[in-house]
RNA sequence: UGGGGCGUAGCCAAGUGGUAAGGCAACGGGUUUUGAUCCCGUGAUUCGCAGGUUCGAUCCCUGCCGCCCCAGCCA
C-alpha cells in the first residue's frame, strides 16, 4: 500500500467501521475483508472522495482484504468516458494500493435484469404506469403515508410481459418503471415502493447501445457488492435511509452473498465546496480554468498544485472515521502539505515582486558563486553554487521606508544579511518621479562574506536575493481560498462568496539559475516564500510556477493583528 | 405532526461506569544565515440542557433543546 503508512503514537487507526470489522472477524461473520470504492462516473474526484479512497483501501490493506474500484455507472444520462479515466488516474495517482483492475456496476447488467424478473416472479415488483409526477403525489409526504398505485396488483405475467417489452424497447422514456412492491405507509420513503428500473434511451459508455433500461442505483448497488463479494459496502451517511432497502433487496434475491452496508460522516472543508454539483458549475461556467485549476479541492487540482498524494493521505488519516459531520479547517490541510515539504523539497531562491539593488562598493562586473546549503533539514542535499554580483533582485515586499522598529528588513541605513553571501547595509532610495521607489542602492561589507559576520555582530534580518545578470524571468501563480465564506454551502449563493483575488499572477519574476532544472512533478521551497512546482501552461522562454501552499508567517499575523 | 442520524475545547476527535488521549489552530518562551523548521510550555472542575439510578456518570435511564439527511424514473 501507500509509502507513509498512517500510524500515530497511540497506536493503529481506531474508529467505528474497524472496530465493527475486527468483531466481524473475530466472530466469524466474514473471514476476509473486501471493499469498494464505487464513484459514478459523472465528475471528477474531489478530497471527499479521498477520505472514502484512503478508507476503502486503507482497510483492505490493514486486513489483508482486497478493494475493488468500481464505477457505479447506472445512468448514462449523467455519465461518461473522460470520468471514468479522469478517476482511475486520480486513484493511481494517490498510490493507496489499487492494483489497477477496474470493475463496473454495468458489468453486472444482465444478472441484475434476471434478479428484477426474479422479484417479478415471487409478487415483489410491478411495472408501474403512473408518470413521474402522478408517482410523487401517491407517493405521500414526510409526515402522509402514500397511497398504492393502481398498477400495484398488476398479476406476475403481465408484468413479465410489461418488463420485457420495457427491455425490448417498446416504450417511451419515463413511460414506464419497475417498482419494488414494499410498503406505501413506511415511515422511511424509501420504502414506498422504490423504482428499481427506468427507461433511458442514452448510449451507455460501456455498453453501448445495448440496454434502453436501467436500474437504479438501489437496485444495482447492493447486488453489486453482493457479486463482487463485498463483506463492508462503506458510504456516506445520507445513504443510512436506504440501509433498510439494501437489506430488503439482498433478503429477497438469490444473490451470492450478504454484504453488509455501513455510513459515515462525508468530509467537509472551510472555504471550499465539495459538492459534485457545485464543482460542475464552477468548471462549466469558466469561473475555474477546469476540473484541475490548482484551486479546486479536487484531486487532480490538488495534484497540479503540488500537494503530494503522501500529504492527502496523511491528511485523511488524521481525519478520523465518524458518524458526527463537521467542517474540518483548511488550515488542518494546510499542515499536512507543508509537513513532508518541509522535510525533502530543495530550498532555492526566487523574488516574485522584484526590486533592484544596486551594491555601490561592490566591484563591478565581478561574479561570484557563493556556496549554499540546498536543505538545512536534510545534509544530503548538499550544496549548490549561486551567482553574486553587483545588482541583484530583491523582494519590495523586504524594503521599508519608514519601518518600524521591528520590521527586520530592509530600511534606509538597516543592515540585513543576504543569505549566504553578504551583510548589506541600505544608504539610498531611487524613485521615480511619481515617488516610488525603483532602486535601492547599499553597501556591503567583504567581511561577511557567506552571510557569517567575523566580528560577531548581529543583524535580525536574512533576505532572499537573485543576481539580475543570471535571473530567469518566469511567471509565477499564487492561489488562495476559492471562497471567502468559510461554509460557501451556507450562503445564499455560493457565487456570491466566491474569491476575486484566489489566483494572483505574478509575471515579473526572477529566480536563481538553478531553478530551470526543476521537473514536472517536483515541488521546491522558495525561500522565505513557501513551496512551488512547475505548471505544464510554462514554456521554454517562460516557465511557470503554482504556489503549493505559502510558508507560516507570523510576521504577516502579527502585522495583521496590529 | 413521519422516518433515520448526530451533539466532548476555535476545528477534527478518543474515551462508553472510576474521576476528560491526541492532532490542527491560538498564545507564551528557547534555538535559528528561511520572522520557516525544530524544541519547551499554556488550555474542558467538565463532556447540548434538566432530572433520575449509583459510593461514583461524558458513559446507564427519562424528558427536553439544537443540528443534519430523506418526499429523483440522481448517486
């Protein structure tokens, strides 16, 4: 399974559904585990689909067991192909162990049509005529009972006659249906008389043209895990009320197994949305550039903007499996990106807003290559050569005319420390006629060359720097919360919080030399900055950059603060 | 006024009769050539509320309150 196994110091993951599994086998319920991970083709994988991958396979590792991916693809309607490989690159891509076989609820269309015509037989299920609207009306309400519909008692071989012609396509979409024949009273509506089978004529992207009726997702679901062998069929909890259904239905069918369902709480996450539906809308109106923009908290989002699949597993294990929902905070997330980047990315220099400096008593036209450490958290990393000279690129963000006192950077007559090559001291400020600052000219002491100062004196601040002879230009891409609202869901229109500033292009970078040999997949540390891949939009001539996620800054909270 | 769930610190949560784990966030302090990292420290007289059982209840009982889901021929 996954690399970073999930393991905290108080021992293996706990929680509900493996307690429930541990007694199963420990009573002899099952004897081995098998899961699924049944996504419906219809969009792409979103971070809520993570917890359920992690949890599926997580579990079938633990076990011993097996998990199966497999697409629920009972509606054509909705469904199609660029999902179904969109999914299996994002699974393949979190590397939870999936072993790369795909199955499809689809597969199992003919045994599920013999099992309708079974229930048909035994006086469990009728074709009903009634359209949709009049079904809603007998259907009653939350607090009604509904009303038998006047197809109910149909006897069994008209309704073999009716299924059959319903497969032969004879009927008009929405014309006819298959119902379970259950209770019209029951308190929980899905028990009044379920539809089983509805006629869509849309090509199906496995099946093709084969098929003009399909079951629903009750029918197919249950009887799926029931073929595949699934001894936990784990969802989310709004499918708690369909429980007693899915036992109804693997009580009254000669299916090959019992699988047993269990629910858990869905991920919910501040300032994101993580509804299919909503994710769908941003993508088709263009509000995002589309499913992978390195905002959206999908999967491949995720994976554009650099997060490793090892800190979306990690995050997901910190979750929790529970039945209580809550909105976990971006912030959780957020550590759980920067913790293995902290460990292993490369530190290199960049400036995103630069400003010149120009370092008078520095000899010109002389270059040097200054040594620096790659990753003060790792000494294999090594060392890397950067070039020094007379005018480089420095941060605006660390200039400050009127600083104040603590404010560690740059400031007319502040000494600050360049890292790894020199202290600098501020002695003038260039500005245009409109009064901006363009240019900064300093002073720097030979001494201190390395950034270490021989005499023991002290400067509070280190600053990052790019020499303006061997800089690259490159456009770099900051993002931030898509949502201003902390619970979109909550407001009245969820466009309506969406976040003006969540992507910010910066097309006026410099960076260090050695930052052209970064790869595609690869996730470096600006220093002072936060963590940065390469976006596939760069070229040649103009590379780019995506924020990952931005280094803690106290600094900037505690200037926030006041 | 039907059915199904859930309520433990700002957030995610463990604990299920013996006197409240852990993580994230926040806030102090130390180290630091990243205001990063790292290290140390600080939180619930209390577990939605009110009663009851008990020597003892977050855990058991009763009643209330709050929140979520269900009336697709979506999943």
């Amino acid at each position: 399974m996954s690399n970073d196994t999930i393991d905290t110091d108080n021992g293996p993951v706990r929680d509900f559904v493996r307690d429930q599994i541990h007694e199963d086998l420990a009573n002899g319920a099952v004897d081995s585990v098998v899961t699924r991970f049944p996504p419906e083709p219809n969009g792409y994988l979103h971070i809520g689909h993570a917890k359920s991958i992690c949890l599926n396979f997580g579990i079938a590792s633990e076990f011993g067991g097996h998990c199966n991916l497999r697409f629920d693809d009972t509606n054509p309607a909705k469904e199609d192909q660029e999902f179904i490989d969109a999914i299996q690159a994002d699974v393949k891509w979190l590397d939870v162990g999936w072993d790369g076989e795909v199955r499809y609820a689809s597969e199992n269309f003919e045994q599920l049509y013999d099992w309708a015509e079974h229930l048909i037989g035994k006086g469990k299920a009728y074709v009903d005529d009634l359209s949709a609207g009049e079904m809603r009306d007998y259907r009653g309400t939350l607090t009604e009972p509904g009303k038998n519909s006047p197809y109910r008692d149909r006897k069994v071989d008209e309704n073999l006659d009716l299924f059959r012609r319903m497969r032969a396509g004879e009927f008009e979409d929405g014309e006819r249906v298959l119902r379970a024949k259950i209770d019209m009273a029951a308190g929980n509506i899905n028990l009044r008389d379920p539809v089983l089978y509805r006629i869509v004529s849309a090509p199906h992207p496995r099946t093709g043209d084969a098929w003009c009726i399909y079951p629903t997702y009750d029918f197919a679901h249950g009887q799926t895990d029931a073929i595949e062998g699934i001894t936990h069929s784990l969802c989310t909890l709004e499918f708690e009320d369909h429980r007693p259904l899915y036992d109804w239905l693997i009580e009254n069918l000669p299916v090959p197994a019992q699988p047993r369902q269990y629910e858990f709480s869905r991920l919910n996450m501040t300032h994101t949305i993580l509804s299919k539906r909503l994710l769908t809308q941003l993508v088709e109106e263009g509000h995002v550039s589309g499913w992978d923009d390195p905002r959206m908290p999908t999967v491949s989002g995720l994976r554009r903007r650099g997060v490793p699949a090892s800190a979306v597993r990690d995050f997901i294990g910190r979750l929790a499996i529970s039945k209580s929902e809550g909105t976990v905070e971006a912030a959780m997330m957020e550590h759980c990106i920067r913790d293995p980047l902290n460990d292993r990315a490369l530190r290199r220099m960049a400036v995103l807003r630069p400003l010149k400096m120009v370092i008078e008593n520095y000899p010109d036209g002389q270059v040097e290559e200054l040594e620096v450490t790659n990753n003060p958290r790792d000494e294999t990393a090594g060392t890397r050569m950067v070039p020094f000279c007379r005018e480089i690129w420095v941060e605006r963000d660390d200039f400050m005319e009127d600083a104040p006192k603590k404010f560690f950077r740059l400031s007319p007559g502040r000494e600050v420390r360049l890292r790894s090559a020199y202290f600098v001291t501020c002695t003038d400020v260039i500005k245009n006629g409109a009064g901006e600052v363009t240019e900064l000219r300093c002073t720097y002491d030979p001494e201190t060359r390395g950034g270490a100062s021989p005499d023991g004196r002290k400067v509070k601040g280190t600053l990052h720097w790019v020499s303006a002879a061997h800089a690259i230009d490159a456009e770099v891409r900051l993002y931030s919360p898509l949502f201003q609202d902390e619970n979109p869901d909550a407001a009245e229109d969820f466009l309506s919080t969406f976040n003006p500033d969540s992507l910010e292009v910066l097309t006026d970078c410099k960076l260090e030399p050695m930052l052209a040999d970064v790869t595609d997949g690869q996730v470096v540390q600006f220093e002072r900055l936060g963590y940065f891949c390469t976006d596939p939009d760069g070229t040649a001539d103009m590379p780019v950059f995506n924020r990952t996620v931005g280094l803690r800054d106290s600094f900037a909270k505690a200037m926030a603060r006041g």
